[in-house]
C-alpha cells in the first residue's frame, strides 16, 4: 500500500466474475481506481460494463472474486460500503411522481445524512447539478437532461468518495451532453469517478484513465498516452512517379529488410501508391533511399498513424478478425484440397 | 430505525401523490357508504318492528356494524393486490429498486419500511370505514367493545394481506402479474375457509389455514390469542421470504 494520499486505492476489485446461466457476462475483470481519478470503462453495448457497475456498487454479487471500497468488503459489510459510493445507473432510479426536491431529501434521509446539514446537502446537489429552477418540478415533467442530472444530483448527495456513473450521457442532445461531461469533469476534482460509456471520445474528454471491457474481458487497461503508443503495426504510405511496371515496384520493395506486407493502393494521378507494413519499426529512410537509387520520383512518404478510434476498434475487433480469417484459410484449403 | 420510518413515510406520501389512493379511498367509501346505509334502512323497516319485542334483540351493532366491517375485508381483498403491486414489482419494471438496494439499507429496512408505509394506510383505511359505524351515535347506544375488536381484526385481516402482496410482489417485476398472483392467494385462501366450512367436506385445517376463519371471532367481539398468533405468524412469515427474496435477487439477479 503506498503511503501518498494521492494513491490511496478507493476502490479494488480482484477477479471479479458473473455467470447468468450459460452466459459468462464479466471474465476475470480487475479494477483499480484511485483518489482522484476518473476511469473510463469503455466497450461496445453488451461488454459487460453495466454488470461490472452493477457488482461495483452491490445491486449484485459477483459470482467469484473481491471487491474492496475504501479498504472496507463490500460482500462482508454492504452498508459500510455502500455509503461511500454514489451510482447513477443506466436509467435514473428518480420517482416521477415526486419533485426533484422531495426526491432529494428522500435520498438524503436514505443516505444517513444528519439532519443538520441535510438541507446544506441537497442545495449544494442541486446547485452542482444547476436543479434550482426545477426543484419543484414533478420529475416526471421533466426533460430527459434534467432527469439525468436528478440522477446525478442523488450519487453526489451525500458526498460519496467513490462516484459511479452509467453511460450518463446517453439519450441527450449534444448540449446536454456537454453540460454533463463539464459536471463529471469538475466532479472529477473532489470525488473519484468511474464513468461507463460506449464512446471513445468521451473518455477522453473526461477521464485520466481507461479501462477497455470486450465480451466480459479487460483488454485494455492504462492512460491514453499508452492507448496511442498501441497501434498495431507501423504503417507508411508511399507514391513513386515512375515508368517501371508496379509488379517490379513491389519486388523492389520487398527486398528491404523489415517489411511484413505491401499492398497496392489506387493511383494518384500517374503516381504508383502502396501501403507498406513494417513487421516491427517504422523506416521511411529507407523507403527514400531505395527510390533515389531507383531513380523513382517520390511523391508521397506519409505514416500512417491509428486514431484511437482504429486503436479502440482493433482491440475490440482484433480477436475476432483472426478468428474469422482463420476460418476462412480454412475453408480455402478446403476448397484447395477439393480441387485438387 | 430512522430510515425505515424514511422509507415509510416517502411509501405512504407517494401512495398519495398518484390518483391512486385517492380514487380508491373514494370508491370503497361510496360503496360501504351504499351498504351500510343498506344495513340501516333494513334495520329500522324490518328488524327493528320484529325484535321490538323480544327480551334481548340484537342490536345495532351486530345488525350494522359486524356485516360492514366484514364486508370491508371483502372488498379489499381486490384492492389490496392493486396497492401491493406498486412496491416491489412495479418499482423493478421502472428501474427505482436500484436506489433503495445501492443506498446503505439492509433488505430488512427496505422491506419493513416498505410494509409500515402501507400499514399507514391500512390504518386510514380502518379508520375512515370505523367513522359510519361512530355515526350512528348521534341516534343510538353502540357496543364500543365490539366495535374495536371488529377495527382491530380488520386491520390485522389487511395487514396480513399485505405482507402476503408485498411477498408476491417482491417475486415479479411486472406489476400486473403481482397483484393478479396476489389476488389468486387471498382468494384461494377465502375458497379454503368456504371449502372448509361447506357441509359435505368439512376441513379443519382448511378453516384454520384460512385468514377469514380468524377475523370471524374479532367481528363477533371475541379477541383470541390464538387468532392473533395466526396473524403474527403469516405477517412476519411473509414478510421474511420477502426479505430472503430481495437478498437472493444479488446473487441470480
């Protein structure tokens, strides 16, 4: 345990798994979060993100694993756990048929705050979460923005150490959706946040770290720096103005060291352009260097780098291509071996 | 302790913020209002000249007030499903449970807060019905003993519908099929007592087994310890396996 406040481990699951039926939901998950940070969870719909939350915050138990909050076991002691975590689930558990202001002080009173200070709690929510002007509003009337942010307003309540928000932006216009990930970023201040969501960009709008949930598995897990330096292959694009045939071209090529793949890409104008692999460095150098010998003129010499959408992709997809093309020279030997 | 009370009096206020309540406070009124003006139209043209002069008539109170009471029971066994139906299942079909399960509660809290809210109006309920039979004070001499019990079985004879809507509701997520498998429970429990009592097949146990068996002696005035243990038993019987339901629903929900 390291002694600086600033890590100190608010939250710390271990191995945590959920089976419904024959569906294996969340696989070995691990998660750390600690103070002051926001974490991403980040993976398409049906990862296994809400289930992770869902055990996260006690709604269910996990079918094997441990998850500590503030040191304290969530599965040995539930109540002295769960006051200090604060959960937005997918849909704002909010009654429609009270005011946004009964609603609080029914969360308040839930949540053990004194009644001293409860009043001092719910303004300062409802301040955060600019509520004022609807305090009085049945929430049912309310628009789907406002009834997010009572959502919001009942995590933050009773200050919780640990916020827990599920996909808080989805179903709101873009405005909406700023003012939302504006209030995370400042609830990001004073409290530890974890924030679920399917959209790449909204991570890295709010949040210091992302962990990347796929079919129940933690594929990735550390800050975006490290999400960036992840592409896959280093990739160049080059064109060459030149007479010799592209098959040549290719051959030439190919003799360089390091190289994985050339493919061919459409033409330019009269310019010949190829997408180069590298198996495993970058070496545009000598790319030049051959088209100067060669006499080619070099008209482009571009890497091309992953946005973090292709990087998110791959991760997400990268197991089930190979899967897929596995199958497919499969079935081509088959065929193959048929033909033959 | 204070957040059960939380629980209870937000359960009780919300019965009252939907039309809910109210339009059926307002129906069970006028239609015991209906009977029990029944009951006293017949009382005075025809029961009253024939007992006129007989030694120890019936009075009033049995003649009145035992049927209206009893009758109050009966209705509520299809009111009491609607009003059960809200507090788990329909708080699972709207995605609320969440609130109450992640805030710092025990399933305890939750279901005892739960059941002490509709307790709340169970005593309205009893209290607003217990108001015509007081009425007739104004014109006659009542047997306030028998009145009492009689209030006292009825809101045990609720009670333990509720602990037994709230257990079936605890088991559904859909509203109806809560208070449509309510609804078969009380009932089925009434078919035992009337099974039970019929000449041809006469079943103790069946009567015994029925929560009608026991209201019967508290609208007769009689309070039995023994049927008040049945009603302890069945409340908190329920009341448990809603409390062992809720705490299940973490591990396969």
């Amino acid at each position: 345990m390291s002694s600086t406040k600033s890590s100190k481990e608010l939250v710390r699951a271990t191995g945590l798994n959920r089976v419904y039926g024959n569906h294996h939901a969340v696989i070995n998950v691990d998660l750390v979060l600690r103070k002051g940070e926001v974490l991403g969870l980040l993976g398409p719909n049906g990862a296994g993100k809400s289930t992770t939350m869902q055990m996260l915050t006690g709604n269910i138990s996990p079918t094997s694993g441990e998850i500590k909050i503030n040191g304290i076991d969530l599965l040995d002691n539930p109540q002295q756990a769960k006051a200090s975590i604060g959960y937005l689930p997918e849909q704002p558990p909010v009654y429609r048929d009270m005011t946004a202001l009964e609603y609080l002080s029914y969360c308040a009173a839930l949540r053990d705050i004194p009644k001293q200070i409860r009043r001092q709690a719910i303004q300062t929510a409802l301040q955060r979460c600019s509520l004022e002007e609807v305090a009085n509003k049945l929430i049912g009337n309310l628009s789907k923005g406002f009834q997010q942010r009572v959502g919001i307003a009942q995590a933050i309540l009773h200050k919780p150490e640990v916020v827990i928000l599920d996909e808080p932006t989805v179903g709101l216009d873009p405005i909406q959706i700023n003012e939302i990930r504006d209030l995370i970023r400042e609830l990001g201040n004073d409290h530890s946040v974890i924030l679920s969501t399917h959209i790449l960009p909204e991570v890295q709008a709010v949040c210091d770290r992302v962990q990347i949930i796929n079919q129940g598995e933690t594929v990735f897990s550390d800050t975006f720096e490290k999400l960036a330096q992840r592409q896959i292959a280093p990739v160049l694009i080059a064109g060459f103005e030149t007479d010799v045939a592209q098959k040549v071209v290719i051959g030439t090529l190919q003799k360089l060291a390091g190289i994985a793949s050339i493919k061919k890409l459409e033409s330019v104008q009269s310019s010949q352009r190829f997408e180069i692999k590298f198996s495993n460095k970058l070496n545009a150098p000598a790319v030049a260097n051959l088209a100067n010998e060669h006499g080619w003129q070099l008209n482009e010499l571009t890497p091309k780098s992953e946005t973090l959408e292709q990087i998110f992709m791959n991760l997400i997809h990268g197991e089930k291509n190979i899967g897929s093309q596995q199958q497919v020279a499969a079935v081509s030997n088959k065929e193959e071996a048929s033909n033959v | 302790m204070s957040k059960i009370i939380a629980i209870a009096s937000s359960e009780f206020k919300r019965l009252f913020n939907s039309p809910l309540a109210w339009s059926v406070l307002a129906i069970l009124m006028f239609i015991l209002a209906l009977m029990f003006l029944m009951f006293i139209d017949e009382f005075v043209q025809v029961v009253q000249p024939q007992t006129a002069t007989m030694e120890n008539p019936p009075g009033v109170t049995d003649l009145i007030v035992s049927p209206l009471y009893l009758w109050t029971g009966i209705f509520m066994l299809a009111v009491m499903p609607i009003l059960t139906m809200r507090l788990f299942a329909e708080e699972r079909m709207n995605k609320t449970l969440t609130l109450l399960i992640s805030s710092p509660l025990t399933s305890t809290q939750i279901v005892l807060g739960k059941f002490f809210g509709l307790l709340l109006f169970i005593v309205l309920v009893v209290a607003l019905v217990s108001l015509m039979p007081i009425s007739l004070t104004l014109g006659t001499e009542l047997d306030w003993g028998k009145i009492a019990s009689s209030a006292f079985g009825l809101f045990l004879l609720l009670s333990s519908f509720a602990a037994a809507g709230l257990f079936l509701s605890s088991l559904s997520s859909q509203p109806i099929i809560a208070a449509v498998s309510t609804f078969g429970l009380l009932l089925f429990l009434v078919v035992l007592y009337l099974s039970g009592s019929s000449q041809s097949n006469s079943s103790e146990l069946f009567v015994y087994l029925s929560h009608f068996s026991h209201f019967l002696p508290f609208i007769e005035g009689v309070v039995d310890t023994s049927d008040l243990v049945y009603y302890i038993l069945f409340i908190v019987g329920f009341l448990i396996l809603a409390i062992r339901k809720l705490d299940n629903d973490r591990l396969n929900g």
